[in-house]
C-alpha cells in the first residue's frame, strides 16, 4: 500500500516506518524539515514531503494524490497553552488535504469516566472527530504508553528511581489502563487490514499509577514506599514532576491532569475486531523497555520531535550522572565542530579560564596531570591524544567529540558533544557524564553542582556564539587585494 506518516520524528512514529518498510509497504512522510530524519535508518526507504501541517494552504496537498491510508501522529503539547488550539487548526489542515485518502488513522487518547476532562484528553478527541468530517477515521484511543523512552514510562522510572519516600495526592490510587508501545504498533498496523471502525478503545491491565511505580520498584529490586496527602493539586504534583524527572512543566501537566480520574478503556470492541492481539503485561513491557536501555537500543523518546528550543536535562540513572544541554544553532555541524573541537591547549575554554587553572592547580596537587599536557596542535584529532586534563576517546568529525577525564575524581567522567542537522543550522548536544564511585563520587557531583551547570552552560552558548560569528564571517564576501 501507499502509505503517508506523519509525526515521523515522534515517539511512536518514529517506530511505526520502519515497521511499515519490512512489511512491504510504499511510505511516505510528511515532516517540517528533512534534515530532521536523514540521519534515521530507515531515510533511503522512504519519500519525503516537506511541509507544515499548520499550512492553511499547503503546496504539499498535490502529493497525496496516490496515497492509500494516512497515519495521524501528531499533537502540540509541546507548544504551551494553546496547544489545543493548534491541534484543531492542524487536524481540519490536514483533513481538508487527505480528504481522497481511503482512511486515517489516528492515536488518541482515553478518555475519563468523568464530565470534567483535561485539555490534553479533550483536544485528542476533538482532533478525531475533526478528522473524521473529511475522512473515514479508525481513532485508536490509548492509555499510558509503556515503552523505552516513552513520555508515561519516564516518569514513572524517573520518579520511582530517585524517590525512595514519595508522597502522592489521593488520586495516585485512580485506576489507569497502561499498553506497551508494542502493542500499540501492532494495532496501527493491523488497522490497515481492516476498514475504518471509528473510535476504539486499547488498552493492557488495570491498575493504579501507584501500582506502576511499586511495580517498576520491584523489578529493579528497590524498596519504595509511597504516602498518600490529603491535598496535591495537578498543578504542584505537575511542577514537582518537572523538577524530579527531565519531562518538562508543559508536558507534565497535561499528563498530570489526565489522571486526575480513572481512565479506563471498554476493550470489546478492540476484542471484537482484532481478537488475535493479546496485550502484553505491565511487567513484560517495563522489562523489554528497560532490556533497551541496557543495550543503548532505544529508537525514538519523548523528545525525539524536539523543537527549536535550548533544552537542559539532568539524569542520574543506574550509577550514571548526565547532564545534558542543546542548543539550536544557526550554522552547520562542521562551523559547530570547528568550534567545540579546538577547545583546551593555548586556546582555552572559552569562558571561565580561570576556574579551568584553578581546577588544574589542585588537580596537580593531587597527583594529576592538571592542564600541563596543553594539545599536541589546535586542530589535531586523534583518537588516544591528550588534551589538557582530558583525553580524546572518540571523535567523528563533524559530528561527534568524547573526551575522558584524567583528572582525579573520585569516579569516572565524560564530556560529550554532538551536531545533527536541524532547521536552518544544526543542533549541538552537550553532556557532561559522571560515573561516581563510592560516597564521595555523590557528595563530589552534587556540592558542585551548581558551578558546574554554570560552567557549563556557559560553555555551551558560547560555543554557540563563536560558531555563528565563524559562520557569518565565511557567508561575507571578500574582497580581492588589488581591488
């Protein structure tokens, strides 16, 4: 069949082509910027349109023409308060240019036993039945999607992992119906098979968000214990899960609000049509999640439709600190690299220089080698060679750069950059890793923890700043010497 994605560079859609492509399948995407996915896989398999779904006009509405069966994988919650709003301009947008394609098939969520529905759930339903005024819509309504990487599952890890006492509003004990990401797939897939049924509930086991969480402690062998306040409002459980885990407040929020009631889902219809899908357990799915994690094979997270936005991220997950720094630049990876890559030696940091010698002053009072070893050229890159305190681990040019720390710290650490193409220049990845060892690794990460974000993040702007200065300086034109 011909088939259109959109929402490829999410979560589930990013999973959902290249099952698509092994099943035979002609796919076709629909993404803002194709630099976005030329990095995926799956890319060369794949023909791309180029477009904004919040076109009310799109030039892109020609190239549906051939298009058998459309995937409708797209939300804003990401965009801030109105993201409700958007949802409905970009459905009726897209509605009006698939209105000649056979069906759509659409993700949404569950919807409460209750009359007061959160934005988030109520915008979801609205956005199918928008849909469904111009096509034949089969509306996957879906509980809490478990999977490595997912939006429901980080939290619940973040949560359970870096909370061994917890306090919860009464609402955590409200019954939720979690489903694995494989199971998801596998009915969008088996969807195509069937004609459009309109809205259909999926769903796993019953059981409370506390449940998960004890769940998700038992299987990695910790001891949580949860008590239940009288009064936590969505609002402040949202911005507490903000600060806890890397989800961020707009994100929160609205997952917040959604199980504020039991969610549940009335699987007979679900039975009825795909009576060969058993959904897996909650314990099955958190363990392949986190098999994935282990291996370094997660395919999509929940910020993989990231936007142009700097974002920051602290993780301290299974004895390994990360903090993590984007920042969208405008200027290619190379003019980014250029930048990040002659860092150290007679050059410096370019900022805070003298917190660095201070840094190697008592590192060689300790026995390091502290910045005494400077580097061997400004643009030597070899895998092996010092740079400063720092040893170059891994370097793939334009793209990557790992440098391992010699300095003495009671533990192992890391600094990490990466560039992919984005939009109108590149996005730089910055992460600092720590692997702490003993009580001191702990006590020496989070004491200087707050220079060290600052550090940090200065680090990184300014990489920014010189990459985009460098940038435009080459675009000028220059002038020949006899002129």
């Amino acid at each position: 069949m011909q088939i259109l994605v959109t929402g490829a560079t999410g979560y589930v859609g990013g999973r959902l082509v290249p099952q698509l492509i092994s099943l035979g399948h002609q796919v076709t995407v629909l993404v803002r910027d194709t630099r976005r996915i030329q990095q995926r896989p799956w890319f060369p398999q794949v023909t791309v349109i180029e477009g904004d779904i919040l076109e009310r006009n799109p030039l892109w509405r020609a190239s549906l023409k051939h298009i058998d069966a459309a995937y409708y994988l797209i939300h804003s919650m990401k965009s801030g308060k109105s993201f409700d709003e958007l949802d409905a301009q970009a459905a009726h947008n897209f509605g009006k240019a698939a209105r000649n394609i056979q069906k759509i098939i659409y993700l949404g969520g569950l919807l409460p036993q209750s009359e007061s529905i959160s934005t988030h759930l109520s915008s979801r339903a609205r956005t199918g039945e928008i849909l469904a005024q111009y096509s034949p819509v089969t509306e996957f309504r879906a509980g809490p999607i478990i999977g490595a990487g997912s939006t429901s599952f980080e939290m619940v890890r973040y949560l359970t992992e870096r909370l061994p006492i917890m306090v919860a509003p009464k609402w955590i004990l409200h019954t939720v119906q979690p489903i694995a990401i494989r199971d998801v797939l596998t009915y969008l897939i088996e969807a195509l098979e069937k004609p459009a049924l309109g809205a259909i509930d999926i769903g796993g086991e019953r059981l409370t968000f506390k449940d998960m969480m004890l769940r998700y402690a038992k299987i990695q062998n910790l001891k949580r214990h949860i008590f239940r306040v009288p009064v936590l409002t969505p609002r402040l459980a949202s911005l507490w899960v903000g600060l806890v885990t890397p989800i961020p407040n707009r994100l929160a929020t609205p997952l917040i609000q959604g199980i504020v009631h039991p969610v549940l889902a009335h699987t007979k219809k679900a039975e009825l049509h795909f009576p060969h899908i058993q959904t897996s357990s909650y314990e099955i799915a958190v363990k392949r999640a986190l098999e994935k994690i282990d291996a370094h094979t997660v395919e999509t997270r929940w910020c993989s439709a990231l936007g142009t936005g700097s974002t920051y991220e602290l993780t301290d997950w299974k004895g390994m600190i990360v903090e993590e720094q984007t920042r969208h630049i405008k200027a290619p990876p190379d003019a980014v690299f250029a930048i990040f890559s002659e860092l150290g030696g007679e050059r410096g940091w370019l900022t805070w220089n003298w917190a660095w010698r201070l840094r190697g002053f008592f590192d060689r009072l300790l026995g390091g080698p502290g910045l005494r070893r400077g580097r061997r050229g400004a643009n030597t890159l070899i895998t092996g060679e010092a740079i400063d305190f720092w040893r170059i681990e891994a370097v793939e040019p334009p793209y990557k750069l790992l440098l391992r720390a010699e300095m003495k710290v009671p533990g192992k650490a890391w600094l990490y950059w990466k560039t992919f193409p984005e939009n109108d220049g590149c996005r730089l990845v910055q992460s600092a890793l720590f692997a702490p060892k003993g009580i001191g690794g702990p006590l020496y990460w989070y004491l200087l923890y707050p220079i060290h974000k600052k550090i940090f993040s200065d680090l990184i702007n300014a990489i920014a700043r010189e990459a985009q200065k460098s940038h435009r300086i080459n675009l000028e034109p220059h002038n020949h010497p006899d002129q």
